[in-house]
C-alpha cells in the first residue's frame, strides 16, 4: 500500500522501538568501512556465510539482525525514525541489508567461479532483478597478506541482465582484522548486481576467511560527534522500505581503529 499523508504514517507506527547495541571494536584504519557484525552486543554475533563459493542467501530471522517487524497483509514496512550514539571514532553509520554470502578460497590467484542461488526478492523494487543490490569483500577471521592486494576483481551480471561485467576492488589492506568490509566498485552505469560469477583474488590472502558479500543500503546516519546522540526521520530519511524477511545489520566509518560502542535505536510504520 503506497503512503499517501502524513497521518497514514504516525497512524502505521510500531511501538516501542527496536532497541540495538555493539560493544567497542577494532577496526582495520580510519576510512575502512567495518561492520559489527561479528561482535558481541545488546543484539549478539552473527555467523559467517556459509555454502563455499555458491554461497547461501539470508532471510531473517537470522543470529546477528537486527530485529523488525514483519508486514500485515496489504501493508509494507517503512523505517520511519532511526538513532544512535556512538563513545569513540564511529563517524557514520549505514544500515544495510545483509542478501547472500560466500566463502572463496583464500589462497587461490585465479578466477572461482560462482554459481549463486536466485537472491530473495528484496532489491529496491522487491524483486530478485538486483536494482541497488551491492558488493563488498568481508573478513570473517583476520586475513595473512602482508601487504595491501589491489587486484581483486569480480564479473557479474547486472541488474539489467547483461552478463559479464566487472566489478573493482581499489584496496583491500594487509592483515585485515575481523569486520573489514570494503564495498566493490561496479562497472560505469550500473545500478545493482543481479547475481556474481566469478571471483578473482588475484593475490593470495594467505590465511583467514573472506567473503563476497551481497547487500542494500537501507539508511544511514552521520555520528560525527561521540557521546552525542543522532537521529534521522521521516522526511529526512526518505522513509525507506524494508522487504519482509530483511537481514538488517551496521556498517561503520570509522574515524580510527579504536572504535567504542554504539547503540541506538528504531522505529518502523506500517502502511
């Protein structure tokens, strides 16, 4: 059902709000997204993708997701309000939705290829066509290359359908610590990314987990001040939609590597 005044909105509000927390981490450096989805927290660690190079999708309710409600017949989910407060070096928050995931061989140079399931239907329009749907390279377990690896490419097909596309890695660092999470860049034009093909590392990395991770942003939230609290609603933040079976979790920023806690809250609307 589409949202069509303000009053359908502040009628649609689910009370109380979601609360979430991470505890303080270690980040890779400053300007290296890093997600808290492998530590501890008022909403706890999830797990590692699973399913080798094929990987699996996520469908909630998953270990690790933040919690949100699931739609009534004939009605949508909105975010409609989304807050936070961050003790230390977290200077912006993304909330994504965490879709697929793999496992490439780590010490493997060249192309892996890849046969993915079809991603659940919970791209921009709640279909399976990829329109928003991003790439990012995750560490799981702290990765064994002693050096920055700028080769690390993955061919795809795009939200358009047309195949064989390739999607950058500008850097991924030495030793990356648990939570690295470095979205790839697509090819000039695209918009999303329907399903990967192939992966090439390039360099080995020689030890530890890492895996392609397929996702959408859903919102963010600057924090550029610690021990202040932020907040962003509707209109602000455009009142996203947020599909049935959502596999929500954070990105940070991070101003430094030493990041401290985070916790805040949401609140979703059904129309």
């Amino acid at each position: 059902m589409a949202v069509t005044d303000l009053n359908s909105i502040a009628a649609g509000i689910i009370g109380p709000a979601t609360v979430w927390g991470k505890d303080s981490a270690t980040a890779e450096q400053a300007g290296t997204p890093h997600t808290p989805w492998y530590g501890t927290g008022i909403i706890g660690a999830g797990a590692a993708p699973t399913g080798a190079l094929n990987g699996a999708t996520f469908t909630a309710p998953v270990n690790g997701a933040i919690g949100m409600p699931s739609a009534v017949s004939g009605k949508l989910v909105y975010l409609e309000r989304m807050a936070a407060v961050q003790t230390g070096n977290v200077g912006h928050l993304w909330l994504i939705d965490r879709i697929w995931g793999n496992v490439p061989v780590v010490t493997t140079t060249t192309g892996q290829a890849i046969t993915a399931p079809t991603w659940p239907a919970r791209d921009v329009s709640a279909s399976t066509n990829g329109a928003g749907v991003m790439l990012a390279l995750e560490c799981s377990s702290a990765s064994g290359n002693g050096s920055p690896i700028t080769n690390t490419t993955v061919t795809y097909t795009n939200s358009a359908g047309t195949a064989s596309h390739t999607a950058t890695l500008a850097s991924f660092p030495s030793t990356a610590v648990a939570g690295t999470f470095v979205p790839f860049s697509l090819q000039a034009g695209d918009v999303g990314v329907r399903t990967p093909t192939t992966i090439t590392l390039g360099t080995s990395y020689v030890s530890g987990a890492v895996h392609l991770v397929a996702f959408r942003l859903i919102a963010e939230l600057p924090m550029p001040i610690s021990n202040t609290g932020f907040a962003s609603a509707f209109p602000g933040n455009g009142l996203p939609t947020i599909w049935d079976g959502s596999v929500l979790q954070l990105v940070y920023w991070p101003a430094s590597t030493a990041l401290g806690s985070v916790a805040g809250s949401m609140t979703f609307c059904q129309v």
